[in-house]
C-alpha cells in the first residue's frame, strides 16, 4: 500500500526565469500538454503538479502560474513569478521532489519558505526552505 502526502509549493520566481523553466513548470502544472524539449525524461518522467479533479485533499488540488507585479518604481513596475501548487502525491512522486526543487530553487525571487510536504493524515510538516540558489534538504 502506497503512502498519500499534500505536497504545496508556494514561491516567487525572478522575472528573468528563463522560458526553458517557465515551460517546464507550465508541463508539470498541466498547463501545457507538449513536453518540453528541454526535459529530461528518465528524471521526470511525467507531471507532478497537475491538479487532480478528484483529488482526496479537502478543497482539491490547485496549480498557478502567473506573472503580476509586485511593486512600483520610479523606474516602472516590477513582476515576479507567483508559483502555487498544491497537489495530492502517492509517495512515488517524492522521488523527483529533489529535480523539481532544483528546476525552481536557482530562480526564487525571496529566499525562505517555498512550501511543504505533510503525510495525508499527519500533522508534521516538512517544509521546503529556498537559500540562495538552492534548497534545504527535504527529508520524507
């Protein structure tokens, strides 16, 4: 029997994140349905963000990505990437949780919390933490 988890990734990206990434996270967000020619298929073999319609998780499964302003210069508006997904893992998905989170750590706008990882009925969470270009290990 397979072990369930909510998996939430909640960060904002760089405005210059390069469309390679930006078309990757829209493949695991479900998107875009064309995998991108950038992916590596034997690490990622198939979408991990892609919301489920019947997802066991209270209030359903949510994937966004979008970019909006975040704050007026002198010199003009300044936009991020706001990332946001939570999804319902079986536990197999946990091991490309460290090609994901390398795919969006060198990209965040704003070092700190990035989101979590929670067993289904658990309390503890193990919460993805960004540093400066990389991520804190996530033990599951």
């Amino acid at each position: 029997m397979s072990d369930h988890f909510e998996a939430v990734f909640s960060c904002f990206l760089r405005d210059d994140t390069p469309d390679s990434v930006l078309e990757t996270l829209r493949w695991h967000l479900g998107l875009n349905d064309e995998e991108p020619e950038s992916l590596d298929a034997e690490n990622t073999p198939y979408p991990l963000l892609v919301p489920d319609s019947n997802s066991r998780l209270p209030g359903g499964d949510i994937a966004s990505l979008r970019r909006t302003v975040q704050e007026f210069t002198t010199s003009g508006e300044r936009y991020e990437w706001e990332l946001l997904a939570r999804c319902y893992w079986v536990d197999d998905f946990t091991l490309w949780l460290d090609d994901l989170l390398t795919l969006i750590a060198p990209h965040v706008a704003r070092p700190g919390y990035g989101g979590h990882i929670r067993g289904e009925y658990g309390t503890g969470l193990k919460t993805i933490t960004f540093r400066e270009g990389t991520y804190d290990p996530v033990g599951i």
